[in-house]
C-alpha cells in the first residue's frame, strides 16, 4: 500500500488561502521538495479555507479538527486502509502562518490528550499537564510547522475574542511545553521559522513591534530558558519593517531568502517523516487477469 503524507496549510490572523503566495504558490513549491525527496509516498496539500480570526479559539479549532478529520477518512476509505486507527496509511503535517500555528498545536494537543489548553466555551482547563498521551492519534500528525507563531507577544490586536491568547504569555508558553513533550514522547515534530530583518532595516525605522522587542528585529518573541523546540531564523534582507517580512515571507519577490526558508522547511518535514512508516510504502500490486476459461 502506498503512503500518503498531507501537508496541511492554516493562514493567520486575517489571512486566507492566499497567505501561502498566489495560486498556492509556495505550498505546491514545498509538496514539490518533499515529493522529491521522499519519493516512495503521495505527498499532497491540503489548504484549511479561510476562516474567521474572531470569536472562540476552541470552536475554531474544533472546526478545523472535523475538517481534516473527513478529509483523512475519505483518503483512508480510497486507498482501503484495513485500520486507519492503528495503522493509518495517511499522515499528516501541519503547518500554520503566524496564528495558524496556534491552531494547529491546539489540534494536535486535543487528539493526543483530549485536554487543550482551552476547551470549546474558551475557558481554560487545569494547569496541569497530562501524565501520559494518547499514542493513537486520529488524524496521525507526524508534525507540526510553525511560520512566525509566538512563543510569547506582547501586544494584539483588535479582534480581541479571538487573539486574546497572545496577551497571555503564560498559556503560549504552556501550549510550546506541550508541543515538546509530543516531540519527545510521540516524536511529533515541531519547530518554528521565524521572520527576523535584515541589511535592508534601519535602526531609526522601528514598528510598534520592533520597539517592543528591541534590537533582535523579529516579529514574535522568542524563547529564552525553557526547552521549546527547534526555533530557526528566516532573515529578510529586503524588508524594512517587522510586519512586513511578517507578511511576505511567502513571496519570492519580497522575501530573498525564500528558497533557503523552502528547502529549510522541506528537510525539517522529511526528518519528521517515519522511517518505518516511508519504508512499508509500496505501490499497489495490479490485479491478477482474469485466467481465461477453459473449454470443456
């Protein structure tokens, strides 16, 4: 049976399916790459539609979890998977732009614990971490891929029901401990590319974000102490503002280091991947011909 990995894209705050460059530009770029360098399974993209970046997060990401969840099964009952449960032939990596990746981790913390870090109503749960995961995850995530997803921001914006959660450090520092636990004890990988200005920044040219943060010119806080998983730089060397690079990082013409953050990208996914799981893809054996009859 043939593998099947999707990548999963999910836009940010007021973002769209065109957050990912026009005509889905940078993430058939990424399928190409990892298709490539993963040639024994399906890669395919699946674009998360545009949703509303207000209102609830835990009604959006359960939204978003039922969405994939039929996409997923529909592929599984395709292919004729005997037990997508406990052996799925489709796995998935999720990877979200700025907020997107917010949603995703939520996701992916629901299926392995069924405890997130807000539960539908938005009200938060237990501080407590759980004592152990679920290891059959529905959808399987083999990862989730932050572009520009805070760690820590302090500041927001006006669609406050929504985006509230980045005003509290302490949650956004919880839901990264999370995700570091998966890594470890599931091997869900994790990891965030962020934007940070480069030769084309002035230090008299600061955004609202740039005076928060001060002289490391990102758009989001990193980490400082905590294990927090793989945070690698995506330098801007055209852009001269924080927002901008923000925005444009999918772009080719605004962004010149969009080749090295693609290939960056693809080989984080492709370490992701399963051995065990890569390496049991096979083609479909064609059906025998029919023996023809045999006269009596």
């Amino acid at each position: 049976m043939k593998k099947t990995l999707i990548l999963c894209f999910i836009h940010g705050f007021k973002g769209g399916e065109s957050t990912f460059g026009d005509d889905y530009r940078f993430a058939e770029h990424l399928r190409d790459l990892v298709a490539a360098e993963l040639p024994k399974i399906n890669v395919k993209t699946l674009v998360y539609p545009k949703y509303e970046t207000k209102g609830d997060l835990g009604e959006t990401v359960s939204r978003f979890r039922s969405w994939l969840e039929d996409k997923v099964i529909d592929l599984e009952v395709a292919t004729g998977t005997p037990s997508p449960t406990i052996d799925p032939s489709v796995r998935t990596i999720l990877i979200g732009h700025s907020m997107g990746g917010i949603v995703a981790a939520e996701m992916v913390i629901a299926i392995a614990s069924e405890q997130p870090i807000y539960s539908e109503d938005g009200i938060q749960k237990s501080a407590a971490l759980p004592t152990s995961f679920n290891s059959l995850l529905f959808p399987y995530i083999q990862g989730v891929l932050a572009f520009d997803t805070p760690e820590g921001w302090t500041w927001v914006s006006s669609h406050l029901e929504f985006v509230g959660c980045l005003a509290r450090a302490e949650e956004l520092k919880k839901r990264v401990s999370y995700m570091v636990r998966l890594n470890e004890e599931l091997r869900v990988g994790f990891a965030n590319l962020y934007t940070r200005l480069g030769r084309a920044a002035s230090s008299k040219n600061v955004s609202m974000v740039g005076t928060v943060l001060g002289s490391e010119r990102t758009f989001c806080n990193l980490p400082r102490s905590q294990a927090a998983g793989v945070w690698k730089e995506a330098v801007n060397d055209k852009a001269t503002d924080e927002t901008v690079a923000h925005m444009t990082m999918f772009e080719p013409k605004e962004n010149p280091d969009y080749e090295t953050l693609s290939e960056t990208a693809k080989t984080l996914i492709a370490e992701w991947v399963s051995k065990e799981w890569y390496e049991t893809s096979e083609e479909p054996k064609p059906l025998l011909e029919q023996a023809p009859s045999v006269d009596s």
